[in-house]
C-alpha cells in the first residue's frame, strides 16, 4: 500500500510519501530530507527549506495509521495543509 501527499510551500514542493516496502520518506523540491523505515509506531521526520526572503524554516512531519493513513506537516510550528495524491 502506497500514500503520498503533497503541498506547495512559498515556492517550495514538499511530497511526503509512505509505503510499506519502502518506509517513509519527505522530499523537500525533490530533495530527500529525510527518511524512517518504522512499520509500528508513528513515524515522526524532519526536514528543512528556505522561504522566499531567504529564511531557513524547520519542516516536521508525521505519518500515523495502519490500515487508514494520515499526515500531518508542520512549518515552524505551524499546521500546514496538505493534498492526498495516493
């Protein structure tokens, strides 16, 4: 089983995807930022991007569920919205 999201941040592309063969992975511009191969417990990942005055933010992710998958993406702390893709 396959999910993946995604959102557009300040010009930037986040994709987080998970897949059971695979694990998790967060991809910031096509760049992976990081990756879990955790099948038990949520998996938390972090990351990071540059906004468009030039500022470093802090990406957090996590991805929690079994049978029904969800994620969560957070930017300096703040919720973001995200885009089920798969």
């Amino acid at each position: 089983m396959k999910s993946e999201w995604t959102t557009n941040y300040e010009g930037n592309e986040i994709r987080i995807t998970n897949n059971w063969f695979s694990g998790e992975k967060l991809f910031v511009n096509n760049e992976l930022q990081d990756e879990q191969l955790n099948f038990i417990t949520p998996s938390n990942m972090t990351g990071s991007l540059i906004d468009k005055n030039g500022n470093k933010l802090h990406v957090k992710t996590n991805i929690s569920g079994f049978l029904s998958v969800s994620c969560r993406l957070f930017i300096n702390n703040k919720k973001i919205t995200l885009q089920q893709i798969a």
